[in-house]
C-alpha cells in the first residue's frame, strides 16, 4: 500500500476534497501547499514572517521557500503522507525528487484525478466564487496543460501515475481512488 502520494489534475478536479479524505481515512500527513503557507504565518516562524511578506507584495512564494517549508513538515514525521498542489510545474517536481531523496522518502503513487473541460467548468462556475468566471477559469486551466500538465510525462516515465476518472459524488470518485491504489 502506497504511503507517500502526490495528486495531480486540473483545478476542479477535486483533488483538496479527494486529498483530504483519504489522508484521514489512511491517517497520512495532508501537505496542501496553501495550507502549509497560512499555518506557517498563523506560528508565527521565520519561514512563516518570509512568506507572510512576499505574500504581502503580492509576489508568489518563491519553490525554495515551499521546499523549505515542505522539508520541515517531513523531516519530522515518521509516517506517511499526501502532497495536494505542489509541485506545479517541472522545476518543483525535480527539486522536490532531490529533497525526498535526501530525506529517503521517495513519492510511491502519484493519484491523477481526469475530468472532461465541460465538466471542469461547470464544477468551478458553481462554486460561486468571485474568481470563478468563465474567463479566469479559462486562464487557470491554460496555465494546468502548459504548465502542470507536463508532471503527467514526468511520473509516468517514473511508473508512479494512477489514473482516476474524476466524475461523479465525492464518494464515488473516493472509492475509485482507493481501488486505484490497490
């Protein structure tokens, strides 16, 4: 059974919903990214005051900073984990095979969560949020294939992608996870 995951798919896909789930149900450490950045500023720890003030600027953090904050978060946990929403682009994912090396912590599966565009859009129109227009929404799934996307080859030629039809209840596609990872 794989311990250390990574999910990957489009915004929409679901993946902070599936993520979460499934590192309760197999009681891993859930690293969402976002999550990681606020909790460090809400500590109040140095990597916390760094990202607080580049956030400040309106800047994105920078991949040795979330690198940084990420090898804190594993270096002391025993067990085993999640990562949801990073990496974003090939640059991270290299860095971040560098830094589980070191901490002999290597990725297991990475869980590839596959939904039709019509169906992306319809999921991010209904959420109601004010970022979500059809324009942005648009833009976010342009910067996923020309960015994120390419990770897909990345893993694959690692043999560690699973892929898992994303449509249909939270439930359904939590089972289709499960089964996904044997």
């Amino acid at each position: 059974m794989s311990n250390r995951l990574l999910f990957l798919g489009p915004p929409g896909a679901g993946k902070g919903t599936q993520a979460q789930l499934l590192a309760a149900e197999r009681d891993l450490l859930h690293l969402s990214t976002g999550e990681l950045l606020r909790a460090e500023v809400e500590a109040g720890t140095e990597l916390g005051a760094e990202a607080q003030a580049v956030m400040a600027r309106g800047e994105l953090v920078s991949d040795a900073l979330v690198l940084a904050i990420v090898r804190d978060r594993l270096i002391s946990h025993d067990g085993g984990w999640l990562l949801d929403g990073f990496p974003r682009n090939l640059a991270q994912a290299e860095a971040l095979s560098e830094l589980l090396e070191e901490l002999h912590q290597p990725i297991e599966c990475v869980v590839l969560l596959q939904l039709d565009d019509g169906i992306l859009l319809q999921r991010l129109l209904s959420r109601g949020r004010d970022d979500d227009n059809e324009a942005v929404i648009s833009n976010r799934l342009e910067v996923y294939r020309e960015q994120t996307a390419p990770l897909i080859a990345f893993y694959r030629q690692l043999g560690l992608i699973r892929e898992v039809e994303a449509e249909g209840s939270v439930e359904t596609v939590a089972k289709r996870v499960v089964d996904g990872l044997g």
